[in-house]
C-alpha cells in the first residue's frame, strides 16, 4: 500500500527528533505526557468550541447530548476490534518476533492490518444497518425520537473514521514497539484539530453533523502523519491473511479474553449512557464531560508511563527471574501514583473552577456547571485507582495473561450495572448516585487487579511499596487543607470570578500553592519519586540551554536572508 510513496523531504534534519528512540519508561512516560498534555488540551478546547456553537436552546442542547451519544457505538467498535483486542497484544508478540526477524515482524503486522479492516468493515457494514434499533436499544425514555435520528445520521458518518484510526492503531503500536512514542502521541492532537476545522468551516451548511464530518477529517490525519515514519521503520504493506507464524496464532488465542474485557468495559459505558438519558435533563452531558475532565489526569499519568511500561515489561516477562520485572512495575506504580493523588486532590477543590474554565461559555447554564461540579468531585476520589489501573491492565498483558483483566473487569462492571441500576430505579440520587457507582467500580477494580498481581507475582506490594503509596496519601492530604482555606479566602475576598482572567488567576495561584504544600511534605517524607520533577525540570534546562546555545547562528542566518 506505501510502497512507492517517497517522503525525501519529511526527514530533514530538523525533524529528526520525532524519530528519536526513547530508551528508559520515564523518557518515554515524558514524551507521551507533553504530547497528551497538548492532545488533552485540544480534546477540550474542541468540547468547548462545541457547546458554544451547540448549546443556545433546548433543542440544540438536545442535538449535542445526541452527538455525544453518537461517539458511542463508532467508539465501541474500534476498541473491541482494533484497541483492545490487537494492539494490546500486538506489542509483545510484535517485539518477540522482531527479536528474530523484522521481516516477519512486518509481516504479522500486514496479516494483523488485513484480518482487522475486514473485521471492522464488516461490522461497520451491520452497524450501519440496524443503526436506528441500536440507538432504540441503548437509550432511555428520556431521549427523544429528534435525538435519535440525530444518533443514528452522526453514528453512520462517523464509521469511517474508526477504519482510519484502525489502520493508524496498528501503526502506532509498531513505532512504540521500537520505543519512538513522538509521532504516535502527537497523531491525538491532529484528531482534535480535524474535529475543530470540520465543526468551524462546516457548521454554516451541515449543523451538528458537521462534527461527525470534522471527526473523519481528524482520524484521516491521525493516519497520514504516521505513514511516512513506519514507512522509513522498512513496513511495506501487502494484504495478507497468511497466519503461519506462531505468534500470529498465539495473538489469535490471547483474543478472545482481551476481547471479552473490553467487551466488559464497553458495556458499561453503553450502560452508563442509558442509565443517563433515562435521568434526562441532559444528564448524559454532564456524566460525559465531568468524566472528561477527571481523566485528564490519567492520560497525564496512568496512560503514559502504562504505554511506556509494556516495551519494556515485555522484554522482562520472558525471563524466568521476576526481579527486574518487579522492579520496573513498582517503580512505574510509584511514579503514578505520585502524581494522581495531588491531581485527585486539585480536581476535588478546584472542581467549579476547571468546569466553567473548560465548559462556561456564555450559554452554559449556571445550574449545570454547579451539576457538573458535584459529579466532579465525586468521581475525582477515584483518579489514583483508574490511573493505576492503566499500568496494572499491561502488566498482565505483557506477562501474556488476558485472562485475569477478563475476570478483574466482568466482576467491577457487575457491581457497576448492579449498583447503577439501584441508583436509577430505587433512589431519588440521579446523576449523583452514577458517579458514586462509578468510583466505587473503580476502586474496587483496582483492589482486585492488586490482589490476582501479588499472587502471579509475590513480593509487588511489599512494605516499601505500601509505606510509599502512605506517605503520598499524607502528602495530598496536607495539600488539600492547605488548598482548600486559600482557595475560600480568595474566592471570597480577592479575586472577583465572574470574570474570566479572574478566575484563572484564582485557579492558578490556589494551585500553585497546593503543589508547592504536597512537594514540602513529598520532601519532609522522603518521597523517592519527587526526584522526577527534578529531573523533568533538568531536563527542560538542558533544553534551554541548548537553544539558546543554538540562538546566535539563527540570528546570523535570518540576518543574511535577502527575502526577509
């Protein structure tokens, strides 16, 4: 398919750094941070640009919550054909063949793409069809038949897009594979942007449905910008179904459970989107966005150094002494939860602040942000569990066990359906109850995954590791007293918040102080990992220096440019 497709001028020198190999998880956990840092950013400045195009009246706020319904079944199949059940698994066996030989490593790679595009054209084929009883299906008796037309028009746009991001997933997964996460963290933000161009240049003539074109348009460059880099990696593509190699049969065994897991996960968020339109009063909005906000921590922290991890806890797996696998895997666990409790913590206080930063423009009602807070809070408890949760789902991959997370997930999606479900139909507690479910599903995964990971692996939580997660969880708790008096003071006396720049000034001053409170205690505790802040600000200062350092030749040659 890339075969005859040259990119001589792509890598000049001065692109060099997005192929950079990324040799230790923190350098890589780094890259990935920034980059999802920006991605995050983009992802809300999109949700923001949305509601101020879609949210003037009943119906057209009726028309966003129906959009955000939309992303659901497009969203679904894409993690159960191409996330979760390939890409997860493809990475070891991909390493492990690459080990031997790069052309069969290139090859499993075409065998994977092929059998995954028929799969999901197949399936998106069958979606596309019963589109409309889908949304019947999954929808409660508060979403309207305008609605689902909405859904059904939006869902069958927005299939083209999960095949794009099927072909870009699987070479995303090779480029992390050889442990270059530049390209593959950027390639999100491209999305964002495709998402925010459609919406603005189409929104005159196509109305809501210009987000579900603006979403096609931004899985398209998700898969252009890494063609050229795999390309240079040696991957040629050529259809192929040839499952001779061994690894290609293992991938083909570790399926199914890794399928089932995800099947698990998805069905709770199809849930939740039921249970939410069955509340009304544009419920779903409210869970989906306070959901947004309380994972962006996580993509921070849990998804980064999780992604980073799996390389190099595949390499470890296959040893039959533990020891630097143990090693690896509490060290990334402590660099996580370093930083997901102060977040937990900064979203808790903070939560009315971030929510109208990201959510209130001018037709956002006041009664909703105040909603939205509340939802925050609530599920801000579990940011620590679902981001560690990220790491604890690939240590069992790597370890080639799909089986486990399969039990983990079905057992806190029960409790979740069970609980949701108690919430909806015997309490007065709406969407406040959803979140509580929500939390308490997570924590309760996260106790699980704990528990199966010391069996398969004894000594993981041993005293140094527990008196560490301790000593954090002082840590943020000093810091929330200490944040949440200023934060009162200032809201109150100082800072007037019904003004914008106000209201970052308040954000940012009563965070910064927080921060600076949890880093005192993290070094009145001893806290190894606060040395990674060091080192990320070293590492920032060598930048610094190297392009000041670089500065006066630039100078010179600008200077000596006659067009200018």
């Amino acid at each position: 398919m890339f075969a005859t497709l040259k990119f001589p001028s792509l890598f000049a020198n001065n692109m060099q750094w997005l192929e950079q190999k990324q040799s230790s998880i923190l350098s890589a956990a780094l890259i990935i941070t920034i980059a999802n840092i920006a991605s995050s950013l983009a992802g809300l400045l999109r949700s923001r640009l949305l509601i101020s195009y879609f949210f003037d009246s009943q119906s057209s706020q009726q028309a966003y919550e129906a959009l955000l319904v939309a992303f659901q079944i497009p969203d679904m199949l894409f993690q159960l054909i191409v996330l979760g059940a390939v890409s997860a698994t493809f990475i070891p066996l991909f390493a492990k063949v690459r080990q031997r030989s790069e052309a069969a490593a290139f090859k499993l790679a075409s065998v994977v793409t092929t059998a995954m595009l028929l799969a999901f054209i197949a399936a998106a084929i069958i979606v596309a069809i019963f589109a409309e009883p889908l949304t019947y299906l999954r929808t409660g008796s508060a979403f309207t038949a305008e609605q689902v037309t909405i859904v059904v028009r939006l869902t069958r746009i927005m299939l083209l897009a999960q095949i794009f991001f099927a072909i870009s997933n699987v070479m995303s997964s090779m480029l992390q594979s050889y442990q270059r996460f530049i390209i593959p963290s950027i390639s999100p933000i491209l999305y964002n942007f495709g998402i925010v161009a459609g919406v603005f240049l189409l929104e005159p003539v196509f109305g809501i449905y210009a987000a579900g074109i603006g979403v096609c348009i931004g899985a398209l460059l998700h898969l252009l910008i890494q063609v050229p880099f795999v390309h240079k990696l040696g991957f040629r593509f050529t259809w192929s179904l040839d499952f001779s190699l061994p690894e290609s049969q293992q991938l083909v065994k570790l399926i199914p459970p890794r399928f089932l897991t995800i099947a698990a996960t998805e069905f709770q968020r199809v849930a939740l989107g039921f249970f939410a339109t069955s509340l009304g009063n544009l419920s779903f909005v409210i869970m989906k966005h306070a959901v947004d906000l309380m994972i962006l921590p996580i993509r921070l922290f849990g998804v980064p150094i999780g992604q980073a991890s799996l390389p190099f806890l595949s390499a470890e797996s296959a040893k039959i002494d533990h020891k630097r696998f143990r090693t690896l895997l509490t060290r990334s666990l402590n660099q996580i939860t370093f930083f997901a409790f102060p977040a937990a913590v900064l979203i808790l206080i903070l939560r009315v602040p971030f929510v109208r930063l990201v959510f209130g423009t001018r037709n956002f009602p006041w009664e909703t942000t105040l909603l939205m807070g509340k939802v925050l809070a609530v599920i801000a408890l579990s940011i620590p569990a679902q981001a560690v949760v990220q790491l604890l789902i690939r240590s069992f991959h790597a370890l080639k066990d799909t089986v486990t997370p399969l039990i983990v997930t079905t057992l806190s999606v029960t409790v979740y359906l069970l609980g949701a479900a108690g919430v909806i139909y015997l309490t007065d507690f709406g969407v406040l109850g959803l979140a509580a479910v929500t939390g308490i599903a997570a924590v309760l995964e996260l106790g699980l995954f704990l528990y199966f990971l010391e069996r398969r692996i004894p000594g993981c939580l041993d005293q140094v590791f527990l008196t560490s997660q301790l000593k954090m969880m002082a840590a943020s708790f000093f810091m929330a007293v200490f944040l949440y008096l200023p934060f009162r003071i200032f809201d109150e006396l100082v800072f007037d918040t019904s003004r914008t720049i106000e209201l970052i000034g308040l954000t940012i001053t009563t965070g910064t102080m927080g921060m600076l409170v949890y880093i005192y205690f993290a070094a009145l505790f001893a806290i190894p990992e606060l040395s990674i802040i060091a080192t990320i600000l070293d590492s920032i200062g060598a930048a610094t220096r190297k392009s000041v350092a670089q500065t006066p030749e630039l100078i010179v040659d600008t200077m000596d440019d006659d067009s200018l």
